[in-house]
C-alpha cells in the first residue's frame, strides 16, 4: 500500500512537471543575492564583445480577482551585468508603461547595483525620473550612479494594468545577450489564455502546474501555473531588408480564449473568426461606422458629387479611392479602429489607416458594391497567427471589392500616388482577412512587380561624351514615388536624383513626362541628354561605360553570413537597352562575354550581353529579374553572388580602338 | 428714419472687419513677388513681447502661413517649449481653403505633448505641439499663441523668415514700462524701430513686407545668415533668483558665471586624492592627469531641471554620481584644477560639426548649447565630455569658432583653435595584388592626423573588434570577402590615429574579354560632388581643410600587361588642389602617387559653378584606370 502510494505521487508529480534540461536550470537568484562568480566576471564567453549582458530577467504575470472587476499584477526582476559602462545603451534601465486614460500605472520601482569588490548600493528615488514620451506613453528612466565596470545592476517594480484579454507579453531577447529569462504566468482556470510563441527553438524550460488562488470573497480557486525560459539567448540586431526584426524575437504574448464559467456554459472569447467578425461589424468605432449611414453622411455627399453622371459601376471603386485620397490625408497612423466618426475624419481632413480606408468601404456599399475591410498586420507590426481568431493581432486595414468569378480589387488610400490593386508596403505582409460574418476568409495579398525599362539610343563621341535619346518608363510602387517627387520638385529635379545620378556631368536638354496623372498606368519619361565624361579617351583606345542608370548601383549586401532570412517587399524587374552609336573611325575592339545567371529555384535571373548590331552599332542589354520575395539565409551566397554580379555587369566598359 | 439707419450701418462696419479679415487669405491676393522659391508665405505675423514688470514676460504671436506645395508642409504645425518657467496660456489653430474660407478651428484635445530628451536624458520641459492639416494645397493655417515667461528672461532672436519662405507683413513690438532698457539688432534688413509712448509704456515696432524667398540650396552656412532676423535682450535679466546685466558680453559672461559660481566644492577625500595625484608635477602634467582622471571614471548623462538648463550641478553631484553633462563635467574638471592650483573657465560654445552661428559684437546675443572649458596659462582647451581625446584637443565639434570665456571679470570672446589643411592629413599607403578574375588582395596602412583621425578614435573607444570589422566592411567602398586582418590604433597623446588592414576583395578591377580594368583609386575615392546649379542664389560654405597623400603599388596578375596607363593630372584652384601620376615600374608592378588638399571654400553665389567644376574635375581625374590586356 504504502509503495504504491508512493509511485503514484511520482507519476503525478511527472505529469505536471516538465524536468527543466540539465545542466541549464539557472537557480534563479533572488533580490540581493549575487553570486561571487557572477561579481567576478569579466567577459560573457558566448559573447564576449558586449556591453553588458542580461544575467536574469524574471517576469510574472497574475490575473488577480479584484473584487469588482479583474486585474493583472505584473511583476519584474531584472539583474544585468555591465561590462562597458560608457557604451552601456541606457535604454536598457527604461520601464516603458501606457499612461494614456492611466492604462497601465507602476508602483515600487527598487534599484540596487552591486560592485565587484562586494559593496551593495541602493539607488535612491532621486535617481530615477518618471517623463511622459508621447500621449499613449510615458517611461521610468533609471540613471545609475558611479558605475563602474563590471558592476551588477538589479531592479525590480510591479505593473497594474485591467487589461485581462491581452496580458502584458514578455520578451525573452533584447539587443544585448540574455543568459537567463524566464516567465510565470498564473491564470485562473475561469480565465483560459492561448499562447502566443514566437520563438528560436524549443524552451529551455516549460513547466505546467496546477495551483490555486485568492478569490475577492475569500475562498481559494484553482489556476494553472505556467512556466517559460530560454537561457542564452543572442543580441538581437536587425539586418537589411528584413520585415522586421520583431518577428525573430523569442516572445510570448497570452490572449483570452475562454470564460469557463462553472454556474453557466462556458463562453468563449477566442471563438471562431465568424464571431470575431461578428463583434468587429457591430463594433461603434469599426462596422458600424459602414454600416449606419448617418456616421458618414456629409462624407457620402462629397462622393455623389464625385461620381456625378458616371453611371459605370465598375468604376466606382477607382472613383472611391480617388475621392477619399483628396479629401483625406493619412496622419501616418496605422489602425483598425476610428477616433470617432468617419465625418469627423472627414471634418478633420485627416485619418488614420482605419478612418480612410474603412470610408472607402462605406462609400462604395452604400453605393451598392460589394466592398468589405480586410484586416492586416504590418510588416513591422510582426506576422499574422490565422490559427488564433483574435483581432488584436491587427493594425490596419485596407479595403476590398469583391468580384464573383474574378479576382476582387484592392484600396489603400494612405498613399495618393497609389493606383486601384496598389497597397503601401507596410500593408504587404503575406496577406489579410476579410471582414465578413458570414464568410471571414483569409486573403492572400501578394505585392506587385516594380517594372523599370530603360531604352537609349544615343551616340558616342571621340571626345567621351555620350548625347542622344533616352525613354525611362516605370510601373509599380516606384511609379508612385516618381509622382510624389514630380509633385514635389519639377521634372529636371526628379530626373537628376532618378536617371544618372552617378554622373555628375549629366545635362538634361529636354524632359516629357507621359501619364502623371495616371495612376493606373506606367509613368514615362522620354529625354534628351548629354553625359559629358562617359568615355575616357587614352591614345587610341576608348572606354566607355554604356550602363548609365539601373535598379542598383552598388551592393547591398556586404557582409558575408546572414543570420535572419532576407525580404524584399516587391517583385522587382530592370531591363536596360542601349543602342549605341560609335564614333566614326573606331570599332569595338572586343565584345564582352554574355552573361546568364540564375538564383536557385527560380527565384531570379540575370542576363547581359552586348551585339554588335552593325559595323558602328552596338547594342547592350542588361535584364534583371527578381521573382522571390523571401531568401533563407542558406541561399544568402548565391544571393549576394548575384548582386555583385549585377553591379560588375552596371560597371561594363566598352573597348573602342581607332581603326 | 435715417438716425437709426446710420446705427444699423455702424454696426454692419463694426462686425464686417471678421469676416474681411479672413478673406484677406485668400490666395489670389499674394504678391506675385513673393511666389519665385517659395513653398510658404507668411501672410501676416504678429508677435507683441510685453514686459510687464521685472519678473514676468508675456509673448503673444499670431501668424498666417499660406502652404503652397507639400515641400512648405511642416508650417502646418507650432511646437512650443514649456518648462517651470515658461508656460503656454494659450494655443489655437485655424484652417482657411485656399479662397481664403474658414474650414475649421483647432480643439484643446488637438494639442499633443512629447518629451524633449533623448534616452540618456531627462528634461523637465515637454513640447506641446499643434497641427493643423488640409488636404489639398494652397491652404492657410493662423497660429495663435500667448507664453507667460517667470523669472526667466534673457532675450530672444526672431527669424523673420526661413529658407523657401517668403513674407507678406510682418511686425514685432516690444511694450515695456517706461525706463525699460534693450539692445536689438536686425540682419539683413534696414529696419528702424518705430517708438511710441502711451499710459507709462514704451513700445517699439519693427515692420517688415515683401520679403522675397530665398531658396533651400544644399552647403549654405548652416545658420541662414542671408535670412532676416532681429535679435533683442534686455539690460536686465534674469533666471530664477539670479539677476544680471547683459548689455555687453562682458557682463553677460558675468552672470553666466555668477550662476554657476561656488559650486565647485569637493570632499575632503577627494581634494585629498587630487593632492595626492598631482603631488610634485609641473602644471602640464597635472592638467593631463587630472582630465585622464576625468576621462577614465565618468560618463556623459544629461538630466535638466529648472534652470538646469543653464547651471550646472554642484560638483559634488558629479563626484558622487560619477556623471554629468556637458556643463557638470566642465565644472567638475575646473574644481579639480582649482585644488591643484590651476585657474581653468568655462566657455560657452555652439558645437557641431558644421560650425557656429555668429557672434556679434554690438550686442551680446547668446546662441550656445555646449560647454568647453579653458586653461588660461597653458592656453588649453578640454572637452570634458570626450573618454577619449588626447588632452587638449577639441576635435571639429567645436573647433575654429567664437565662444564666450566665463572669467571672474566677466565675459570675453576668443576664438578656439582652428585645424587647416596642413593639421588634417591622411598618409596611406597601398598593396595592391590583382588576380586573374579582377579580385585582388587589398593591404593598406593609413595614418590620419587632426580631424581625419577623429573617426577612429571614435570606433577604438565605442566598438569592440567584431564590430568594428562589421562596421569596416559595410562602409568599405570595396566589397569585402575576407578580412585577414583589421587594426586600429589611437595616440593617447596627440590627434593621431592609425589603421591597418589586409583584406580580400571580390571585385576590385572587372574583367571583359581579355581585358581587365583597374581602377586607380577605388580603395581610397575621394567621392566628393557638387550638385548642378546656375542660379544659385545662397552663399555656399563647404569648412572642411584636409590633405590627403596616397602612394599605391599594384602587382599585375601573371599574364597581363599594360595596355594604356591614364595621363597625368594636376588641378589648381583657390579652393585647393589635385595630382594624380600613373607609372610602370616594371613589367608586372605599376605605381600611383596622389595627392590631394582641400582648402575651406566660403564664397558668393556666383562662384557655385566654378567649385562645382573643381570638384568635378577632381571627380573625373579620381575616376582614372588603368586598362591591362592578357597576353597568350
């Protein structure tokens, strides 16, 4: 009997306990107690060029039963070891905290730093300042006296916050190294809360237990006790062309999903995205802001005016966008919900995101076209989770037209220059969802092709310079930053910082910009120019760089490893055709090889080559493709590879000998 | 009856000035003059400074700015600082559409606050900003403000107008009790002040129209000097409890240096240390001692409070907290010096690498925002804030430019120490090995002295190794494959650094057929360009002074020879000058000698062309290659 009993509390102890890995399970130290090793130390090995290194940092997160209403009590230890005080970035020591309608409030903010010769300090209240950053947030700044090198630094604060549906996220990784972080969350079993993980590998240690806690009536209730914890975590730093480094951060975030009510069925707050939907469409500062037309009246008669006698359905939309574009201006804010009603934006001239593009959806349903809002998250907002329906996860929306049979039409009034089925490119992040209760389908939002096609003819002359014609046409999101700029400067300003920028003797005789206004269609611009010194002229030879302009003059790609997968946020095609025109008396000496290079799997290519067309033409042709947007960092070689490849070929000489 | 007619018109006219007020927006009534280079035009801008006793300072502003084109959108919106001691008491903004219509009027809510500092700082003012957005250009916006000013005033400058901005009426006026005593000064204008006595108060108004825009072109003087501006501080001034005069510089400096006096008393223990460090040693060694002292154990935070913003903290302050800012380090370092017996002032100094407004001599109007600090006897200038300068030397942060001497007989101006093209020197000298497929091994050893050092000073004192070799090949004008080696050094002593490195590099010359071209001097361009520009109108200063003397050797790769070798090339100007020569010194080694100085350009609009060719000669001469040929 008595063995028995004894196997059974080790099954059960098993059951609920994951055995941390050995080896790794840092003790957590507590407030105050140093190890001398950690005193001592004077480099981290896995890093030892930084800073300073975070030795713990532990995190808890309750949601307490306040009586009245629920609350969560969030709980902070965090101890650093500071090898380079005068690099040491002090934004590691800010506590930021929403203050804004006091959302969040900080109490008992204790600091203490400890010297490697064993004294302990207390870092008196005068030493750290509360400052308000903007209106939605204010910050703790702790600034540490005498700090030395090889100095501990700990501090630990509690943060209220009412906010139980999502509770405050912790984040492992920082931009200095981690050796241990580690967090415990304790809900009650009324509250059930999804994970969000986002993370590098599996945990170093992920506990589960049961538990229980205080109720406001005195009673105790059960609650799970969950536990997280990586140790030695990198510096996070950010590379080029990445989303945005916040989704390679190890994190995890707790959403509600479920009030397991026990004297009633239980309700589930995470439901289904039919439901989620179904909240948003009646939401005062989201559906129904579309949906009931007095929010958008004066709005609404702007539009009639707009549209006067079209009578062509199918360009409602265009007309749509046209009208919110030049009656709203975008404040750079992305959101999903409105400050208040669509007329007061309108009133305002100005809105965010969500005013504009939601007005669009207002305006083009009442006018009886099927347009719905697509919801997304930006790409430095972080990527979406399909698998959780829970809206928090956006923030920003863009409109959409649906067209039975055909593929629907695409709205983003945040950007003027921006034709119909163009979005911004913060809005392509892989997709959205549509905003519809009866059918809340994900959408798969691939950005367009930026197409630029260059095409010269233009003779060379014994003195060097090159003159003749050249016609530039450009289609896609670049198209929209040319029109900005054409708005902005005039047309010898554009053209100079957009067509030869790399030759500083380059003069413009004419320019003929096709298709400003035109949205939708390729911009052109069709020049007369001179490019003195394109040529260098030694004793009988010639040389001339041919490639004046391209998609990329110089490599972005420096380094030789990559940690973090490469994205680009567009399709990109180059084509650059010269014919050229020798100067009479010479010829090519020689004709430079052809050139066909391909990346892996399609994802790109690249083509050069020049003819001799007759005995005084050469034609040169220089053809660049991407077709991929994201690269592993295994294919980060070929990559690059193709990159330099692509500057070589831009750098082209022709070899001209007097015959 | 007509006595109660002439009573409803009289009311009419009394009501109507609104209403013809606001139309007096509307575009069509701009000055034609005014439009050429403008993307704003001040339609009319009123600012009444009222002084109205010893402690208090009221400063209401209302302006109208028309925005014409999204370049002049920033006018549509007003930041403005508070503080403890000065509060805004009123900000309101309108729109009116370009007929000159009233669309709407700002709310309380519309007024935004944000902090002022950075991460490692803390300031107790704010910014309360207001923005007043329109969709479609021209617009206008009307700012109306009032800012209460306690016990601290010392003056204020207003600039009339700014780059790409043109005015249509502009006035300032000074009221002031009767016996109020000022200076003022107007820049590029030749305004009077219109005076006028009424009920115990003196004003004064500057009225000023038609200003013609003057463009934004790149390297003006930093600090707009060509614009109009009027300048005024008070004889008397004052911050907190602390009065002074400041009709000279002499007594500005003065109070200046009253407020931050008797601050500089340190502990018994630390006077005893500073003794004891200093024990024996010649005044030189003790100033170097003690600023090593100083450079080794404190760092630069910047926390300002009150009237932090122009007193610094007690010494004590910093000995105990072992940091401070610009002002606290210089104070602490000045005490430090006292105990040894060394006399050292602080010096008031506008720092940045692009130089500094102005001072004037006619009127002491201060425009710093750093803190150096002098020794009288050496005749030597310390940045505190520096861990590692060598001693004595300021750097181009704030060197060759006016400061104000906070002596204890009040203010003096001296000029600090300026660097030429002779201090500024960058010596290399290169290896070139070249390969069959255009890559090549790059060995280089460049020593930089004066201001080219300062740079890698700075990644020696901020960046470890890994970073620093990160950093190296994501700024090298040369894609790098390998780095075999990367060393920086730095003389603790003088502006002197060293760098030494043996790379590998993909694609230094390109191949074509059986040709290869080499470009002389890729791994050292000089990559310095004028935009082109005939009607430039604003003066254009370009300050930097620097030589540059490279010696390069190439190896050819077996099989190649010298098909042509570029010319000789020599440029002269006033602005400075070029030499670049290419030999042969055997079948397979080529050598490249350049040497290039720089001189400060400072010159009229009318000269721009002529810099622009300079620098693009120099750019075409630097673009020079030699062409090899494989021979079978």
């Amino acid at each position: 009997m008595r063995k028995n009993r004894q196997i059974n509390l080790i099954i059960i102890l098993s059951f609920w306990l994951v055995m941390p890995l050995s080896g790794i399970a840092q003790s957590v130290q507590k407030w105050g107690k140093v190890s001398e090793d950690d005193l001592q130390m004077t480099t981290y090995a896995p890093d030892p060029t930084c800073t300073a290194v975070v030795l713990q940092d532990v995190g808890s997160i309750v949601v307490k039963d306040l009586r009245d209403h629920w609350g969560v009590n969030f709980e902070r230890h965090r101890r650093i070891k500071i090898f380079d005080p005068v690099n040491f970035d002090p934004g590691q020591l800010l506590i930021y905290f929403r203050s804004n309608q006091n959302l969040e409030k900080i109490t008992g903010v204790d600091v203490q730093m400890f010297y490697p010769d064993g004294r302990r300090i207390k870092i008196s209240e005068d030493n750290i300042f509360t400052e308000a950053i903007n209106p939605n947030w204010s910050a703790k700044k702790i600034f540490l006296p005498n700090l030395q090198p090889g100095c501990i630094v700990e501090y630990r604060y509690e943060l209220r916050s009412e906010d139980i549906v999502t509770l405050h996220d912790w984040n492992f990784q920082t931009e200095i190294p981690t050796r241990w972080s580690e967090v415990t969350v304790i809900t009650p079993n009324l509250l059930e809360y999804a994970n969000l993980i986002n993370r590098p590998r599996d945990f170093d240690v992920q506990e589960v237990e049961t538990t229980n806690v205080l109720a406001s009536d005195g009673n105790r209730v059960p609650a799970k006790l969950q536990r997280f914890g990586f140790a030695n975590l990198p510096a996070l730093n950010e590379e080029p062309f990445m989303t945005t480094i916040e989704d390679y951060r190890a994190n995890i975030g707790f959403q509600l999903s479920t009030i397991n009510y026990t004297d009633r069925p239980i309700e589930r707050y995470m439901t289904t995205w039919s439901n989620t939907a179904f909240q948003l469409e009646n939401h005062e500062r989201l559906g129904v802001q579309y949906r009931k037309h007095q929010r958008f009246d004066r709005l609404w008669k702007t539009f009639v005016d707009e549209v006067g006698p079209v009578s062509d359905r199918k360009l409602l939309p265009e007309i749509a966008l046209r009208t919110v574009s030049k009656y709203l201006k975008w404040n750079g804010q992305y959101r999903i919900f409105t400050d208040a009603s669509l007329d007061d934006a309108y009133d305002r001239q100005s809105g965010s995101s969500a005013e504009l593009n939601l007005a669009m959806v207002a305006l083009l349903q009442r006018a009886g076209i099927d347009a719905v809002p697509v919801l997304v998250s930006t790409r430095s907002h972080g990527s979406l989770r399909p698998q959780y329906p829970f809206y928090e996860q956006f923030n920003s929306i863009v409109a959409y037209v649906r067209q039975p049979g055909e593929s629907g039409v695409l709205l983003d009034a945040t950007d003027p220059y921006q034709p119909v089925n163009e979005l911004r490119d913060e809005h392509y992040n892989g997709g959205g969802w549509q905003l519809d209760s009866r059918n809340p389908e994900w959408l798969v939002m691939l950005p367009p092709l930026i197409d630029e096609n260059w095409l010269g003819n233009m003779a060379l002359n014994e003195d060097g310079s090159m003159s003749g014609h050249f016609s530039l046409s450009v289609a896609g999101p670049i198209a929209a930053d040319w029109r900005l700029e054409l708005d902005h400067g005039t047309p010898d300003q554009v053209m100079r910082k957009r067509f030869g920028s790399h030759h500083t003797d380059l003069r413009f005789d004419s320019i003929e910009i096709e298709g400003e206004k035109m949205l939708d269609q390729s911009l052109h611009a069709n020049v007369k120019c001179r490019v003195k010194g394109a040529a260098d002229r030694v004793n009988s030879f010639i040389y001339c760089k041919p490639v004046l302009d391209f998609f990329m003059m110089e490599n972005p790609f420096k380094t030789s490893e990559r940690l973090f997968p490469v994205n680009f946020p567009y399709f990109h095609r180059a084509n650059y055709v010269l014919n050229l025109d020798l100067p009479l008396g010479y010829r090519l000496e020689e004709v430079p090889e052809a050139v066909k290079f391909l990346l892996p799997r399609d994802g790109g290519k690249l083509i050069f080559s020049v003819t001799a067309v007759s005995e005084r033409r050469v034609q040169l042709v220089l053809k660049m493709e991407l077709s991929q947007l994201d690269f592993m960092p295994e294919d980060y070689g070929s990559l690059r590879q193709f990159f330099e490849l692509m500057i070589d070929k831009t750098q082209t000489q022709l070899v001209l000998k007097k015959s | 009856m007509p006595y109660t007619k002439f009573l409803t018109l009289f009311w009419l006219l009394a009501i109507t000035p609104l209403v013809a007020q606001n139309t007096s927006y509307s575009c069509d009534q701009i000055p034609p003059a005014l439009l050429p280079f403008a993307h704003s035009v001040i339609r009319q801008s009123e600012t009444v400074l009222k002084i109205k006793n010893d402690r208090t300072i009221v400063e209401e502003q209302r302006y109208a700015v028309t925005i014409l084109d999204p370049m002049g959108k920033r006018e549509s919106r007003l930041s403005i600082y508070e503080n403890e001691f000065q509060k805004i008491r009123q900000l309101k903004g309108k729109v009116f559409d370009a007929g000159g219509t009233l669309l709407r009027e700002s709310q309380k809510s519309d007024v935004k606050s944000f902090s002022a500092s950075d991460v490692a700082e803390y300031s107790d003012g704010h910014w309360e900003i207001l923005e007043m957005d329109h969709h479609s250009y021209p617009y206008t916006v009307e700012f109306t403000s009032r800012v209460e000013y306690d016990d601290f005033f010392w003056g204020d400058s207003y600039q009339l107008q700014k780059l790409g901005q043109s005015v249509e009426k502009a006035s300032i006026q000074l009221v002031a009790p009767v016996g109020f005593q000022f200076k003022w000064k107007a820049l590029n204008t030749q305004v009077q002040a219109f005076q006028h006595e009424e009920d115990k108060k003196h004003s004064w108004t500057w009225e000023f129209s038609e200003l013609g825009a003057l463009p934004s072109e790149p390297f003006t003087p930093y600090f707009n000097e060509e614009l109009v501006q009027l300048a005024i501080i008070p004889e008397q001034i004052r911050m907190g409890e602390y009065q002074g005069v400041a009709s000279t510089w002499r007594d500005l400096g003065r109070f200046f240096y009253d407020i931050n006096t008797n601050r500089d008393i340190l502990s018994p223990e630390m006077t005893a240390t500073i003794q004891q460090m200093t024990a024996g040693k010649s005044d030189a060694e003790k100033v170097e001692i003690l600023y090593r002292y100083l450079q080794q154990n404190h760092r630069y935070i910047s926390i300002q409070i009150g009237i932090g913003g122009w007193q610094t903290l007690p010494a004590q302050f910093v000995e105990q907290k072992k940091y401070g800012d610009c002002k606290a380090l210089s104070n602490y370092m000045k005490s430090m010096l006292k105990v040894a017996g060394i006399e050292a002032w602080q010096a008031l100094v506008y720092a940045g690498e692009k130089g500094a407004p102005s001072l004037y001599n006619d009127i002491p109007y201060p425009r710093f925002n750093h803190v150096i600090l002098y020794v009288p006897k050496q005749d030597m200038w310390l940045e505190c804030t520096s861990t590692s300068n060598p001693t004595g030397y300021l750097g181009s942060f704030t060197s060759d430019r006016r400061v104000l001497l906070l002596t204890p007989d009040g203010g003096v101006l001296r000029q600090t120490p300026g660097m030429t093209a002779q201090d500024n020197v960058r010596y290399s000298n290169t290896d070139i090995v070249l390969y069959e497929q255009g890559n090549a091994t790059i060995q280089n050893r460049v020593k930089a002295l004066g201001e080219p050092h300062d740079v890698y000073r700075e990644w020696i004192s901020k960046k470890k190794q890994p970073e620093i070799e990160r950093d190296f090949v994501e700024q090298a004008p040369f894609g790098i494959g390998k780095i075999n080696r990367l060393q920086l050094t730095a003389q603790p002593k003088r502006p002197e650094a060293e760098a030494r490195y043996s790379v590998e590099t993909n694609n230094f010359a390109t191949r074509s057929g059986k040709r290869m071209f080499v470009p002389v001097n890729k791994a050292n361009p000089l990559r310095r360009t004028l935009p082109d520009d005939e009607m430039r109108l604003t003066r254009l200063s370009l300050p930097d002074a620097f030589t540059w003397q490279d010696t390069l050797h190439f190896t050819l790769p077996a099989g190649f020879v010298l098909e042509n070798a570029p010319p000789a090339q020599e440029i002269f100007a006033d602005f400075g000058s070029y030499h670049l020569e290419v030999q042969a010194l055997s079948e397979n080694k080529i050598l490249a000698i350049r040497n290039i100085e720089i001189r400060p350009v400072d010159v009229e609009a009318k000269r721009y062309q002529e810099v622009r060719k300079f620098y693009q000669d120099m750019a075409k001469a630097d673009a020079s290659q030699f062409v090899l040929v494989k021979q079978n």
